[in-house]
C-alpha cells in the first residue's frame, strides 16, 4: 500500500509528464499498486483479465513506485545516467526536459564568451532505447529558451560530441548515451566549453536550478523545425578522422597487420572503420553479429567489453582469421579493449587490462618502450609528430588516476616527462596542467579501458586510442615482437605492477568508507599497513572524493565507492622489482602477494 504522499508526488508528475506513454506506464502501476492493497476491491495479487505484463508493472508495484520516487536522477561520476522509465528516479523525457532547462538558465552566466545563446549547444546521442527521443527534447528545450542547438547526426559516438564542442566553438554539448551501462539504461552527459565533462560546482549549481524550477509544462518547447536547430551532416565526423589520423598515422607496414574487430552492437563501428582506412591500416574482420548497432545488445549478457565473456564472438573470429590482434570498442565508443595471442593462455588469446595497455600506450607516445630482449634490434626512432629530435621533452605529461597502476610514473621518469595523478574520471584526467604555459598533455588513461592519446578529444576516445595501439603494434610486429613482448620488457625494466580488483555490491557504499575511518586497520591479512590515506579531505593537487588509501610495503590498495553502480570497489596495485633475467619468478612472487591481499580486502570489506 503506498503512503498518501508517494500517492499525491506520484499523481503530480503524471499531470505534469510531457511523455503520454510515460503517464500512462505510471497511471498502469498506480493502479498496480491499489489493487495489490485492495484500494479499489481487486485481489492484492490479480492481474486485470487480459492485461499484458509490462516490465517493471508486475510482483510490487508500491515498492517499484516508492523507488521510482525516492529521488531524483542526480549528476554523478558521469553526469545523468539511469534505468529508462517513468519516474524522477529514472530516464525519461520529463527528466531530460528539466535537466535540459535547468541547463538552458544557467548557461548563459557562466559562459566565458560573449554570448553562449549564439555559440550554441552540441547534441549527439547513441542507439539506446530512446536516445533520439531524449535528444530531441534536449534540442526542444534549449531552442525554446533562444540558444542555438547544432545536432550531430543519430547515432555517433560519445568521443565525437566531445570533440565537435570545440571543433564548432559551442558553449556546451550534450550527450545521450549510458556507454556500457546495462541494456536497461540511458544517460545525459553535459560537457563544457573545453570539450571536458562537467565538473563541481557546475554540477551541484545546475541540480540547484532544477530544484527551483516550475511546472514542466511552462518550459518554452520549440518545434523540430525551429530555425534554432541546425542539423549537421558528416562535416564534424570528417574533421574529427582527419585530426586523429594525423596524431596516430598508420607507420610503415601497416597494410600487413590483420585486425579483428566487434563494436559490440554499439555507435563506434562506422567511424571506426573509417578511422582504420584513412590511418592507412587494412579493412579488419568485423563480428558480423555485433555489427549494427542494438540497444538490445543481443550477443552478450552485459554490454561492458570488461566483462567475462563480452569478446567471445570477437576472439573465435580472431582464430579463424588469423587476426593479430583483437580490437572492441564499448556500446558508445569512448572505451576500447584489446586482446592479443598468447599460446599460454586459455583459447590462445589473452585480453590486456587497462593497465597494461595504458602503460604500453604512455611507453610508446613517450618514445620510451625499453630495449628488447638480447638478439632483437631495438625500437627505433621517436614517435611520428614528436616536436623534438630524439623523441624526449620536458614539458610533456601523462596522466592516470589515483586508482591506477604507478607503472606510468617510472615510464614518465625514464622519458624525462612528467607525470600526473587525478581522481577517476577523464573530467579530471584531461584537466591535469592545464594552466597557461603548463605542459603539453601527451596521454592520459584510466584502469577501466579509458585512454586518450593527444588533445583531440578532451575525454576517453576508444578509436584514437585504437589507431594508437594499432602503430604500436605495427611496429613490434616489424621488429618480429608482439605487444606481450613489449609487455615483458616494460616490467623487465619498471617491475612487476600486478594490478586487481575487488568488487562488493552493497546500497551504502558510503557507510563502509565511513567504518574504514573509524577503524583503519593496520594489517591486511598478514601485512603491515606502513601508510593510510584519506581523501575525504583533499590536497593540494586533489580535490575531496570519498576514497581511502592503504600503503603495505610496496603495495597498496584503494577504495572508493562505484560512481555508477550501487557498489564498493577496491584496487590493488603489487608491485614486485625484476632482478636481471628474473621476470618469471618476480611474477610468480607478485601473483602470490596478490592473493594475499585480495583475500585480506575482502575480508576488510565485509566488516
């Protein structure tokens, strides 16, 4: 039975809801509801007589509306994103118009040029359930309050949005995807004029102007064919091939190299493909069944190329082509994935992690990949566009994240660059020294298979990184290596960095970080904790996230709650030195530490 407050919140926006389907799937579970209590003389458990069950209507329809109606979707790691239905707590276009409005009043304040009206707004959206409709609303709104929207074509991925806010000079973009969120979901990305995503206290500014606003029905809605809205066409796509390829030109030899890739029945494949032929690289084998896009995603049970199981299509494809590598973008085609052969490992291939191909990334754009083993020719030469002779600069950075491997400080020192660390998310990443006369951002990546390579794209792009990886591996294979010999010779080098993770599902993630403060504890299974880092409070080169620290020896672990999902996540980083000739034995020891301190974290977590 619902409380005659959920029932009054619950009756309001249904009278105010823009969406006739949305109102009707909420009148559905409002009826749901009585009749579940008997409100209206129905069994508490029938169905109406050839009514069809729709999701989310059937078992407890109070419950469900009672947490459609806890809340409202807020901006979080990665701005709006949520389950697509009826409700305050969910995507939809009512939520997209007040976002968009609130968006639309506090625009014009706090845009740097001299009129953010004319400058405009980017909207691009992805091929989930309901993005072009989410997308038009936006596009609605903002020209409705006067301001200029420019529409990408349907469709496209997350990284070209971000690239057309600067390629146009628009004051912001919006972007409707949930990247490889569940099927379920959708989401709205806001980004700035920079090109980056948002960031405090614009987030907290614009949930405040949603807060203050009237009813939705008197926000000004313009029609799809206001003069307001210009619809682009493959100018932007254009621009954005021609500048990637330029950072990331296919090197010699690269016509040789045979790729398999899947797009995962996501937005990136088109431009992708195009990105390949233009760096000059030969047409890959595509995963004809992940090919189109489908907000479905029909071929695997999550939509996240980290996920056991997400590239078993792509790597039986590899198998039977031949393929030298695997290359997967995710469902918006700002994260990328890459798997290579490995005789060792289960069905002949072996998927790199984040780490490891951000390390071999940052190594290789830094002109820095370590000799090869004795009897090899050594890598040759700076990387193309370096503006310095022999390939090594002061005044270049890379960047990761405070959750991330350390091996790219080492790779940094070696190359006599310099290095940066950021809190999660790439809104922080490509902001690291960005002051007038700071150095020239070279790379930046995160553990979750996100990486940007150059300033083309300020955020993860999954196809800049893919044309970088593949002269990476463009040029190993003309030497006679592969990317896991370029691998061994890093932590020949650096040593061992094994890196893991520990994930627990709970609702109140923030009550566990909490716990952790009031009780820090000073082993972790057999361990000494020698250090404790609170984050909560900030530094000088942070600002204040709910994280926590620990240091063993020379490991250490993170732990930080999921911007995104209802979960605790820890990351654990061992690291391990390589005596000469001793990788083998530095891994088995690393890997050994390293179930160590996965089974002392959980129990840690689990109270």
């Amino acid at each position: 039975m619902i409380s005659a407050g959920l029932r009054s919140r619950v009756t309001a926006w249904i009278a105010d809801d823009p969406d006739d389907r949305d109102r009707a799937e909420l009148t559905r579970l409002l009826e749901a509801a009585d009749r579940e209590s008997g409100a209206d003389g129905w069994p508490g458990e029938a169905e109406r007589p050839g009514e069809a069950e729709r999701p989310g209507e059937a078992g407890n329809a109070s419950a469900e509306l009672a947490d459609r109606f806890a809340g409202r979707l807020a901006f979080g790691t990665a701005g709006l994103r949520g389950a697509v239905a009826a409700g305050p707590n969910r995507m939809n276009r009512a939520v997209v118009r007040a976002a968009t409005a609130a968006l639309a009043s506090w625009l014009p304040a706090h845009y740097l040029g001299p009129d953010a009206a004319r400058a405009g707004v980017v909207i691009g959206c992805d091929a989930r359930h309901r993005s072009d409709e989410f997308a038009a609303e936006a596009a609605a709104v903002l020209a409705g309050a006067g301001i200029r929207v420019l529409l990408l074509p349907p469709r496209q991925p997350t990284p070209l949005l971000a690239f057309a806010v600067r390629q146009l000079g628009a004051a912001a973009g919006v972007m409707i995807t949930a990247s490889h969120n569940p099927r379920a979901d959708n989401g709205y990305k806001l980004y700035l004029a920079d090109g980056a995503q948002i960031i405090p206290p614009a987030d907290a500014e614009i949930e405040a102007a949603i807060a203050g606003l009237g009813p939705l029905a008197a926000i000004p809605v313009a029609g799809p064919d206001s003069p307001q809205i210009v619809r682009l066409g493959d100018e932007v796509a254009r621009a954005y091939l021609d500048a990637v390829c330029a950072v990331s030109p296919g090197p010699p030899g690269a016509a040789w190299l045979r790729i398999a890739y899947t797009p995962l029945h996501g937005v990136a494949g088109g431009l992708a493909l195009r990105a390949f032929e233009q760096a000059g690289y030969t047409e890959p084998d595509v995963v004809e069944a992940q090919q189109e896009p489908d907000p479905d995603f029909p071929t695997v049970a999550f939509p996240n190329p980290e996920e056991p199981g997400a590239l078993d299509l792509a790597l039986r494809l590899a198998r039977r082509a031949g393929a030298d590598l695997v290359l997967a973008s995710d469902p918006d085609g700002d994260r990328l994935a890459v798997a290579v052969p490995d005789p060792g490992a289960a069905g002949g291939w072996r998927t790199l992690t984040g780490d490891q191909v951000g390390a071999l990334l940052g190594a290789y754009l830094l002109g820095e990949l370590p000799a090869p083993p004795p009897g090899r020719p050594a890598p040759g030469g700076p990387v193309p566009g370096d503006p310095r002779p022999d390939g090594r600069a002061q005044d270049r950075l890379v960047v990761t994240t405070i959750v991330s491997s350390t091996l790219l400080s080492r790779i940094a020192m070696a190359a006599g660059a310099q290095y940066a660390q950021t809190l999660t998310g790439f809104k922080w990443i490509v902001r690291a020294g960005e002051e007038p006369g700071g150095p020239r951002f070279v790379f930046g990546y995160e553990e979750a298979l996100g990486y940007a390579v150059g300033g083309v794209v300020r955020d993860k792009d999954g196809i800049g990184a893919a044309l970088a990886v593949l002269g990476l591996a463009t040029r190993a294979r003309a030497r006679g290596e592969t990317l896991l010999d370029a691998w061994d010779a890093l932590e020949a080098a650096h040593g061992v960095h094994l890196t893991a993770q520990v994930t627990v599902g709970t609702r109140a993630p923030s009550e566990v970080t909490a716990r952790l403060r009031g009780a820090a504890p000073t082993f972790l299974g057999r361990l000494a904790v020698t250090s404790v880092t609170d984050f909560s409070g900030g530094s000088r080169d942070l600002p204040p996230t709910d994280a926590l620290g620990y240091r063993v020896g020379r490991d250490r672990v993170v732990i930080r709650p999921s911007g995104t999902e209802p979960k605790l996540k820890a990351y654990l980083e061992v690291v391990e030195p390589v005596p000469p000739g001793q990788l083998g034995p530095a891994r088995q020891a690393a890997a050994a530490r390293m179930d160590a301190l996965q089974a002392a974290v959980r129990h840690l977590l689990a109270g």
